[in-house]
C-alpha cells in the first residue's frame, strides 16, 4: 500500500514538471526572433507577400489566436507526436528525434554508469580510509575533475587513448562498447567528482551515528560497519543527487556528441541553432526534458528499495 | 603546525592563484606581449618558441596574449551572472520562507518546476534561439541557477525565524525590514558567500562549454573556452600547445575557485547539509 502511495505522489509530481518543460519549449518558439509568418510564407516562396497573404498565413498557423489557446493546440499535437515538420529538409522532427533519441540515451547512460560506479566506489574508498594518504590523493583528485571542461578533457583523451596509444577510436559509434567509453569517461568525469565527495561526506556522517558505535560494539567487522551500515544509510541523499546529474549529463552530452561526432540528440540541435531551425529546437527541449523526467522517476522508484521507511510509511515528499 | 594554521596556509595559497589569474585577466591589456587579435598569416601554427612563448595559432596569433586576454569575457560573464542570480534568489527565498503561506507554495511550486528542467539543455537552447549575446547568456545562466540560491536561503530563512530571539525582537516591536535585514541577512551570509563561491566555479565551466559549441563568447574576442573549440579543435593532433595553454587555465580557475570554497567550508564550519558538498 505505501509503496503505491508513494509511486502515486511521485506521479502526481510529475505533472507540474512536464507542464513547465513543454511551456518552456513552447514559449522558445513565440520569443525566437523574426516574425514566424514572413518566414513561412517565405519558405513557400512569397518573398514580397501581401498584407492578405500575411492574415491568411497567420490564420494557417494558428498566430491570431490567444497565447494559451495556440499553447493548448501545440501540446496537443506535441501529445499525438506531432512536432511539426524542421524548416530545413522539411522533416518530420518528431521522427527524426526518436531515431536520434536512443543514441544519446546510451552516451548518457553509459555516462551516469559510470558516475555511479566510480563516483560512488570512490566515495566509499575514501570514506574507508579516511585521514590517510589514499583519502587525501583521492579527495585532490575527485576536486580536479570536477574542475576540468569535459570538452577539454574529450580532447585530451582522445590524443592520448586513440591518437597516441591506438587503444580507442576517435569518433563514432560503430565499434561497440570501446567507442562508448572515452565519450561517457569525458561526460561523466565532473559528476564523479562531484559524486565521490558527497559520497565521502555523507559516509563520514553516518559514521558519527550512534548505531555505528553499536554496531561496532557489538563486534561487527570493519566492513559490515562500513557498507552495511554507513553505506546503506547514506544511499538515499547520494540517489537523488545521481538522479539530478542526469540532466546535465543530458545536456553535456549536447558537446560530447560534437566532439566524437556522435548522430545523437545534441548534434541534431546544434545544427538547428545554426540554421535557426526554431521547431527542432523546440522539440529537442521538449524530448529532452522528458526523458530527464522520466529517468529521474526511474531513480526516485529506487528509493523504495533502498529506503524501508518508503516501503512501510509511503514517504514524507 | 596546528591545523588552524595549515588551514591559514592553504587558503593564502589559494588566494594567491586565484589573484594571481584575476590579476592577469585585470591587466592583461598591459601584460600581453603581443596584440591578441593581430593576425599574421605568414606564421602561423608556430610551435613555442623565442618570438611566440606560447607559439601561434591558425591565424598567426600569438598564443601567449591570447591565454592572458582570455579569461577577461568569461570572468565578467560569469561574475555577473552568478551576483544576479544571487541577489534573485536571496529576494525570492526570503519572501518564501519569511511570508510563508501561499507565497511559499507558489514559490515553492515555480522552483520545483526551474529544478525539473535540465540546465545545460536550456541553456543550450535558450541561447541558440536568442542568439549568442551576453544579455542571452546572462539571461540562461541566471535563469538556471536561481533556484540553487533562493532554495538555500528559504531553509536557512525557515530555521532562523523559528528562533526564540526573533519571536523577541518581534515583541520588542521591530518591523520585519529591520528582522530580515540585521537578524536574517547576517545569518546566511556565510553559506551564501561558499554556494557563491562553488556557483561561480559551475557558471565558468558552463560559459566556457557554451563558447567551446561557438554559443558562448563570440570571435574574435579571445576567451579560453573558444580558443579551444576554435583552432585547438581542428589542429590539436600537429599542435598541442594549442589545446595546453586555455584548458589549464580554465582548470586552474576552476580547480582553485573549488578549493577555495571547500577550505572556506571548513573554515567557517558550516554544518548545513545544503552547502556541505555541492
């Protein structure tokens, strides 16, 4: 029962988000300079048009109608998977965003999986070892990644792995796992760091507890201590902010996929912001903020194994 | 040494990085050898060398002049950008956690709708269809990371006015102006100064990697993030240097902005749980 409660709030919390997203992608298009009915009418090759040709070609698109009823008609049609068709090849955008969709989705994946691991697996090798030089080496470390440009660091690793050493290639997607791994390496290099000190920080206030004494008193190893107690109970704080990356990871990706010419979501914006392609980029902040939504509900879900407080009492928030 | 002095010691070396970086952008028209935007097309993709410390990139500019003038557009950018979504966010969580009620909600509502949305994603776009202006980019930046501010404020404003002393103050007649201005303000300076702090290292990354997708800082004007998306990109494989000499100042900024703001945390013994590690 608790556990429907609270996938049922989490829900219901989606709502306002998605709502925010699409009239964020929404109010992009109505903010884009340049007047929307020159451009269509131009595009259909009215170059000196009429005041007539323009009240028509308004009336087409919907322009005379109030701001929220036009809002109304795009989430609609955005619903029924319609995002229009792109200004340049007069595409289909919503059919050209999926098939880019599941590229991205695995550079960023394959990117938070490695957060994960090496983010928190470094976070609890600091926290073991905390105050000896291992800590201190590592805790530099975790502080530099987080300091350095993943796109700086997509070029530095490209010239040592692929160019120096031939270990892996330089762009693409077509050999596999090896050509996943400097892409999500680069990607994910600022969220480990940042991951890794939160994961230490959090550890080491779970080990001022009071249950730790217990569970030390009563003789537990080292380890139990560490990853059965500290470990488990600072899981929940690490979750949400794993699941929050997400977005910047998405994001992120927009460089890394330029970078390793990757065919994914963000070299398909890029290319629209240079042709000021308006509807592309409407319906890539459109997807993309859906799947950040969506994602971070697939990690909240996690909570539920993790948390046993959400699986008896349904959670606070 | 006692750790209270090594402390000492670390925060003046960091400062010192960090002034000595502020520095050169400050005074880079003076410390520059070289114009950074001469173009010399006879010498250009020079290694380092006598003439060119730094050597030369695709146009023959020297690389050296470039570096020094390079932070000034991104620093600026940054600073401004993080100082506005500050003083936005210290507005907006005040009248949050200090109102209450129904303007807590609705605020409350709007942030959790800013949170939900991936930053870098609108950034990207919101830039890319206003086009790359630094109103555009302020505007992105600021609307993006307002939350983060307003968000800490209200939790430190929602402890302190649970307080017995500002039940006092109440008591004694003081007006809510003077409560949030010499008993709240006064309370969250600490942690504001540190999520500043650790903000402006993020805003600088995230400058840098929008004028690395040509969306930032526009050429010829020289900035880190551009050098390296600009020439370094294209030639880095037969000119390294290129990519050297930007990437290491943008990690040095970075690198000793973050230290700083972890050496501050110490220091200044924050136990709020909304600053410890960001």
């Amino acid at each position: 029962m608790a556990i429907l409660t609270y996938t049922g709030r989490r829900l219901l919390m989606l709502i306002p988000v998605l709502l925010g997203i699409s009239l964020a992608a929404f109010l992009l298009g109505r903010i884009a300079p340049g007047d929307p009915v020159d451009e269509a009418l131009f595009r259909i090759g009215v170059e000196f048009p009429t005041e007539e040709d323009r009240a028509e070609m308004r009336a087409q698109l919907g322009l005379d109608r109030p701001l929220p009823a036009q809002y109304l008609d795009w989430v609609g049609r955005a619903l029924r998977g319609d995002l229009g068709r792109s200004y340049v090849g007069n595409r289909d955008i919503a059919r050209e965003l999926m098939t880019r969709l599941p590229i991205t989705l695995e550079v960023s994946l394959a990117a938070l999986a490695a957060a994960v691991v090496f983010g928190v697996g470094g976070g609890v090798l600091m926290a073991a070892f905390h105050g000896t030089w291992v800590d201190t080496v590592l805790k530099a470390l975790s502080t530099l990644l987080l300091s350095v440009p993943g796109f700086w660091l997509a070029l530095f690793l490209i010239t040592v792995f692929a160019e120096q050493l031939h270990l892996l290639p330089t762009s693409g997607l077509d050999r596999g796992l090896a050509s996943l791994v400097l892409p999500a390496v680069a990607l994910s290099a600022a969220n480990v760091g940042s991951t890794s000190r939160f994961t230490r920080g959090n550890i080491l206030a779970q080990l001022g507890e009071q249950y730790i004494v217990a569970a030390n008193a009563k003789g537990l190893s080292q380890k139990a201590v560490m990853l059965g107690h500290a470990f488990r109970n600072s899981l929940v704080p690490i979750i949400t902010l794993i699941g929050n990356y997400f977005g910047g990871i998405l994001g992120g990706s927009t460089i890394i996929e330029n970078i390793f010419a990757i065919p994914g979501l963000g070299s398909y914006v890029l290319s629209a912001i240079q042709n000021r392609d308006y509807p592309v980029i409407q319906g890539y902040v459109l997807v993309t903020g859906a799947t950040f939504v969506l994602i971070t509900l697939a990690i909240d879900l996690l909570y539920l194994a993790v948390n046993p407080k959400i699986r008896i009492q349904g959670g606070e928030s | 040494m006692t750790l209270r002095n090594r402390q000492n010691l670390k925060l003046a070396a960091v400062s010192a990085v960090l002034l000595a970086l502020i520095g050169m952008t400050v005074l880079a028209p003076w410390l520059a050898p070289c114009d950074p935007l001469a173009i010399d097309m006879s010498n250009c993709l020079a290694p380092p060398g006598r003439a060119h410390l730094l050597g030369t990139d695709a146009l023959g500019r020297d690389v050296l002049s470039r570096v020094i003038h390079g932070g000034r557009a991104s620093l600026l950018l940054a600073a401004a950008a993080t100082s506005l979504s500050m003083c936005a966010g210290l507005v907006i969580g005040i009248a949050a956690g200090y109102c209450g009620g129904i303007v807590d909600a609705a605020i409350t509502g709007v942030s959790n709708i800013f949170q939900g949305l991936p930053g870098m994603v609108v950034m990207i776009a919101l830039v890319g269809v206003l086009g790359s202006n630094t109103r555009s980019i302020i505007l992105a930046l600021v609307l993006t990371s307002w939350v983060g501010f307003s968000r800490l404020v209200r939790g430190e404003v929602l402890k302190i006015k649970a307080e017995p002393y500002i039940e006092g103050m109440r008591g004694l007649g003081a007006g809510h102006l003077r409560i949030i201005l010499r008993h709240v303000m006064p309370n969250i300076r600490t942690n504001l100064i540190i999520l500043f702090t650790t903000r402006v290292g993020r805003v600088i990354l995230s400058v840098a990697g929008l004028s690395y997708l040509s969306l930032g800082i526009q050429p010829p004007t020289p900035d880190w993030g551009e050098m390296i998306s600009g020439t370094a990109r294209r030639y880095f494989r037969s000119a390294p240097h290129l990519l050297w000499a930007p990437g290491i100042c943008i990690i040095l900024l970075t690198l000793s902005i973050h230290v700083l703001g972890d050496l501050l945390r110490d220091r200044l013994d924050v136990k709020q749980d909304a600053v410890k590690e960001l």
